[in-house]
C-alpha cells in the first residue's frame, strides 16, 4: 500500500491531466451538439468495426465445420445423381416409396493424413466401422477423380490405399472410343500428378487430350473423370500400348474424399470368387 501511495504521488500530475481532460472532454460533448454527433458517430464507427472483425473471425475458425457440413451435404447430392443415372430411361419408371435404395452412395470423409513421395503412399481419413466402412470400398474426391480404394478400418477411422500405390490397378477407358485399359502408378520417383494406362489394345486410335474415366469393371462406378491422354507414344512391343494421362485429381492438396458404398460390391465379389482359377 506504501508503495501504491508512493507511484501516486510520484506521478500525480500526470493523473489529474487524466481526470482533468477526461472531464473537460466529457464537459465539451455533452454541452456542444455538433462535438456530441461527431463523438456519436466515431465511437459507432469503431464499434462497428470491431464486430465486423469479430465476425470475420468467428467465420473463419467455423469454416471446418462448414466444410464438413458441406461435404455431407455434396455426398447426399451425388448419390441422388447416380441414382438418377442409373434409371434406364427406356422404361417407364414409377417411384412407390422410399425402398428403392440405390446401388450406390457416398459417404464424405476430411484427409487426416497423406503421403504423395512414397512408392507406396497411403490416405488416412476420419471414417471407420461406426460409419460403415468396410475394406476395398472406392474413394473419389470431390469434382477431381478417382482416389484409391479403402486398405484397413478400425471403429473410427480408415486408411486408404492410395492411387499412388505400386498394387492399385482401376479399370479406366477413353472417353471417346470406350477402349478399355487398367489404370497405375510409376513408382517412387514419378510425377503425383501423372499416370499411365496399360493393355490398350493397338488398334484403338487414341489422342492427345482425350478424356479417362473409369469403366465401370472395377467397384468404381462408371463415367467417374479420371484425367486426359498427355502422351500417346509408348510403345510395349506387343498387341497392347501404354498411354500416359495427366490426373485431374492433386493428391498433394486433397482435404476431403467420399467414399462410394456398392451395396451389390459382397455379392459380386463372393460370386466372382467362385469362378475357376486363370490357366
């Protein structure tokens, strides 16, 4: 308390000109109109701007829970598309209620963790068994492609065997002619933004900016975008050519995938178990 007495009376001058020029302030606005509507107006002002700062900020340490609400909301959308797809337009078509579940539906899921420098990279998203996953489901980003195929689940998350993986092979086909090919990777040293396609057969004309998109042989569903031929001159020696393709999809900027459940994928996979081994 001494020592509180002693700043005080150390600088007291300097606090009666406080108290001095906030009461003559205070004394000049309340008795002139045009000093009060000009305090008036700067104090809204500056109270206006602090809100609009607050604002801005509250917007964007929410923008992660926006970008979740909308990519389940994206996810919802593309089912209801492939559904629509999927209607053999031929038919008549008659909706009696909500049993008909489509083949298809997509489930989004944020990237936790990927890695694009390995021989074999791998995603880790924020999806697991209470979600539904399951092993092999197929992962595409939004608007950008395919993404490799789900490798391991626990109760509430997945990695995903990416694109970029030495043992993922997708069936593809071009566009415009509908020749079929598997679509992989390099290898630790290759391009993240660049694939090939492999068992073109010869005969195929294939050109320069052609579009990929998946086939529809693998769980993937077909017309998915995959990327555009960059180089057509890879020669394999036999019936069959190599094309190179620029991916659409950035694997070094992926922030949120949808994962594609098949409801038909265990059945077909049981079935196709039961076929004869290749000779």
């Amino acid at each position: 308390m001494r020592n509180l007495w002693i700043f005080i009376s150390r600088y007291n001058a300097f606090f009666f000109f406080i108290i001095f020029f906030t009461v003559g302030v205070v004394l000049t606005v309340r008795n002139n109109s045009y000093q009060r509507s000009v305090t008036i107006n700067s104090t809204n002002k500056v109270v206006g701007d602090v809100y609009n700062n607050l604002n801005v900020l509250k917007k964007y340490i929410n923008l992660g829970s926006v970008n979740d609400s909308l990519a389940v909301e994206n996810a919802k959308l593309k089912t209801e598309i492939l559904a629509l797809k999927n209607i053999d337009t031929a038919k008549d078509v008659v909706v009696k209620d909500t049993a008909g579940v489509p083949q298809y539906t997509y489930l989004s899921a944020r990237v936790i963790k990927n890695s694009i420098t390995n021989r074999n990279n791998f995603i880790t998203i924020n999806r697991g068994k209470a979600d539904g996953m399951e092993t092999n489901m197929p992962v595409i980003s939004p608007g950008r492609g395919v993404v490799g195929f789900v490798q391991d689940v626990s109760e509430h998350l997945a990695t995903v065997r990416s694109l970029l993986h030495k043992d993922t092979h997708i069936s593809v086909s071009l566009k415009r002619n509908n020749a079929v090919g598997s679509l992989v990777w390099g290898d630790r040293n290759s391009d993240y933004r660049k694939a090939y396609i492999k068992d073109i057969p010869n005969h195929f004309k294939v050109n320069l900016k052609d579009t990929v998109v998946t086939s529809g042989f693998s769980f993937f569903p077909s017309g998915i975008p995959v990327g555009t031929v960059s180089n057509t001159g890879i020669s394999t020696g036999d019936n069959f050519m190599t094309i190179e393709i620029n991916l659409f999809n950035d694997f070094s900027t992926l922030q949120y995938v949808y994962v594609i459940k098949n409801k038909l994928a265990k059945e077909q996979t049981e079935l196709e178990a039961k076929l004869p081994n290749e000779q």
